[in-house]
C-alpha cells in the first residue's frame, strides 16, 4: 500500500515538476537541450500570425463544411453569399455519408479523418514514450511539414489580474505566456467547471463561440490535445513549439466554435489569446510530439 501511494505522489511530482518555479532555477542548468533559446520576442514566433490564421481556417472550414446537416441553424442566420460558399461544396449523397460515417465513428475519429485529407496528418493521445510521463501526443497518419500548425493548447485564458489561484493548486496544465496572460489547459475538477461555465456564457443565439468537446476523449476540433504534449528531454529533442496567437477580429463567427479557448471574463476589449504548436521539423508517423516548456527570451 505504502508502495502505490510513493509511486503516485511520484508520478504527479514528475508532471508538475516542470512548472515548480523553485525547480526550475535549480535544474535549467542540468537539462540545456531542453531550453529554446531566442534573441527577442518578435522571434519567439516560427511563422506569422497570418500563416496560423490560415492554417487554422482551412481546417476549421473543412470541419464545418463536413458537418453542414448539424450546422443548419447555425447556416441559417449567415449571409447568403455564406451559406451558397458552404452548400455548394457537397453534394445530398456526400451529406448522408457524412452524418452515417459521424454516427458510426464518433466525432473524434470523423474530425480525425477531416484532418487527414486537408493537412495530410493526424494526431492522436496515447501513453506517452517517457518514463512516468503519463500520456502523450502522437502522429497517427501521415508526416507533419516543418512549420505547420500541429495542435492547440486548449484552456480557459487568464489575463494577469484575474484569479486563477484555486485552480492552480496541484494542476500542471497551467501555461504562461510571454505577457503573463494563463491559460488552463485542465480538463478535470474546478477547471472543467470554469471552462463549461464561460463557454455558455459567451454563447451568441446559435453560434457558440468556443469548443467544451476538449474536455471528453472525443474533441470535435483534433488539434484540441496541446495540453498533453511532453516536455523534451537530453535523450529526446523537441520537435514543436509554443507560439502565442491572438484570433484576428475577422475571424468568422461561425468557425469559432472549434477554438479550444475562452476568456475568464467575457467584457475583455483585447483579441482571445490562443497557443498553437508548431513543428520545428518534419515529424513522422509514428513520432511522438515534444516541446520546451522554457523559451528563454535574450
């Protein structure tokens, strides 16, 4: 009994380890390879806001465009040049196999295949390759280009005032940005809460403003799985990166429903602060996704 309880409080230690800033002063020394390195922050991005802009919407429209029997309300208050772009695109047949492949499937394995044919990859979560790392992000299919847009960190964002201390405790998905702004990437416990909360809150009659399917096994967006990315090791490099995104204005309010991120408070005048990972080389299938949890900034 004693044994298990050791070997629990181990595992927990060594996930959030990471993120216990005492830790972290003793040990950036020890773990160099696991350190990325930049001069200032403009270059703290690997491409610009407009590329993941880009990236995002091309599967975002793919998702939705695949989903239109689901989405009739929501097409419905769009303008009509909106609703002609996305009914033309499929066919009744294409409809129907559509909402039988979904019902069949699930929306994760549906989102999957999505992603599949419109960036040539997917991603999926499985144990992860490191000892007591718990589980982990891999290329399921296909091979990730250098530059592209892999995953998402999902979570609700924390500008620096806001309090976030209760959900902090014991909870290692706490990312922090340059400018200090958090996102809590928990998918349990008062997190999951806070997240289902705001979400309905922002809702806009039919149009949801953010995606909760992050927090079940089955996420309708597949990038939605940042959170479980690793860290890099001296034996295993990192392959992707953090990058800070703010969604642009324009960004269309029918597609918003797939982002994985939602402001604490709804009357915040700035852009919804995002962090995507992208890939610092080619990944292929098979590979396990790793990142660096510290960019230091010269």
């Amino acid at each position: 009994m004693m044994k298990t309880t050791l070997q629990t409080l181990a595992n927990k230690w060594n996930s959030y380890k990471y993120r216990f800033v005492p830790w972290i002063a003793l040990n950036l020394g020890k773990n160099e390879r696991t350190l990325r390195h930049v001069r200032e922050r403009s270059q703290d991005k690997l491409i610009s806001d407009e590329e993941a802009s880009a990236s995002l919407l091309k599967l975002f429209r793919a998702l939705f465009k695949s989903d239109l029997l689901r989405q009739k309300e929501v097409l419905s208050f769009l303008p009509a040049s909106v609703q002609s772009a996305y009914q033309d695109t499929l066919t009744p047949c294409q409809f129907i196999n559509r909402a039988d492949h979904y019902n069949d499937k699930g929306a994760s394995s549906f989102s999957n295949e999505v992603m599949l044919d419109m960036l040539g990859f997917s991603i999926h979560r499985a144990p992860s390759s490191l000892l007591s790392a718990g589980r982990g992000v891999f290329v399921a299919k296909g091979t990730v280009p250098k530059g592209t847009v892999v995953s998402m960190y999902p979570g609700t964002v924390y500008q620096t005032h806001e309090p976030i201390f209760f959900q902090s405790i014991r909870n290692p998905f706490v990312f922090r940005c340059i400018d200090g702004v958090l996102i809590d990437g928990n998918d349990n416990g008062i997190s999951k809460v806070v997240f289902r909360s705001c979400s309905g809150r922002d809702r806009l009659g039919p149009f949801k403003l953010s995606d909760i399917t992050w927090l079940t096994t089955a996420p309708e967006n597949p990038l939605a799985v940042g959170q479980y990315v690793n860290n890099c090791s001296n034996e295993k490099s990192a392959n992707v990166c953090y990058q800070e995104f703010d969604v642009p204005a324009e960004f269309p309010v029918e597609l918003r429903q797939y982002l994985p991120n939602v402001n604490y408070r709804h009357d915040i005048q700035r852009p919804l602060r995002c962090v995507i990972l992208v890939a610092l080389r080619d990944i292929q299938q098979g590979e396990e996704l790793f990142s660096n949890y510290y960019t230091i900034v010269h």
